[in-house]
C-alpha cells in the first residue's frame, strides 16, 4: 500500500510577491517572495543586489494552507510547527524590478 495522499510528495500551495509576514516574535518581513508548500513556508529576499534566504519554517501540520494560484486578498493565516501563527499580507507594489520577481518555486504546483 502506498502513502496516504497527505503524506505524497511536496507541492506548492501559495507564491506571494512581493509580500510581508508578520511573525509570531514582533519581526516583520519586507519585499519578500513568500513561497508556501503542502509542508513549509519559505520566504526569500533581495540583500545587496543577491537573493537570500530570509526564512524556512515548518507548518504545524501538512496541507494546512489550502492551495490557491490566484492573488492574495486579505490575509493568509499560517500555523506553524511550534504552533505560533504567522500572517502573510501582498506587500506593497508589483515587484517588476525586482531579481525576486524570476526566482523559481522550491517545489512544483503538482508535487511531481
């Protein structure tokens, strides 16, 4: 028998950019591409010219965030591993000129 379908391979749920989060310790994240998968949150930002990692978080639980390729209205509730919630929010703009705007998604839409 194989796995059940929540424990398939990763995909990706949610591509915000540009975007903010609002993190659970008073940190908020800026000019971000906010990457959110079946299984993690992963926010990348521009540092000198350089794209970087800014954050990698695990969900409280897979598939919790429901997948949507559309753009985002309102704000994303997301549950993490530790059970804080963070909230991603569009930032501010189109993020045309931004090397963010070419980054490629860490996981496909369909996991495969």
């Amino acid at each position: 028998m194989g796995a059940p379908e929540a424990l398939a391979a990763e995909r990706l749920v949610r591509d915000v950019h540009p975007a903010e989060i609002s993190l659970p310790d008073g940190r908020v994240l800026k000019d971000v591409r906010v990457f959110i998968t079946s299984h993690r949150m992963i926010a990348y930002a521009t540092v000198g010219g350089r794209i970087e990692r800014a954050l990698e978080v695990e969900l409280e639980q897979p598939c919790t965030v429901p997948a949507n390729r559309g753009s985002l209205q309102g704000s994303l509730e997301v549950r993490l591993a530790d059970g804080s919630t963070a909230w991603v929010n569009r930032g501010r703009g189109c993020g045309c000129h931004s090397p963010l705007k070419a980054l490629g998604a860490p996981v496909s839409w369909t996991g495969n």
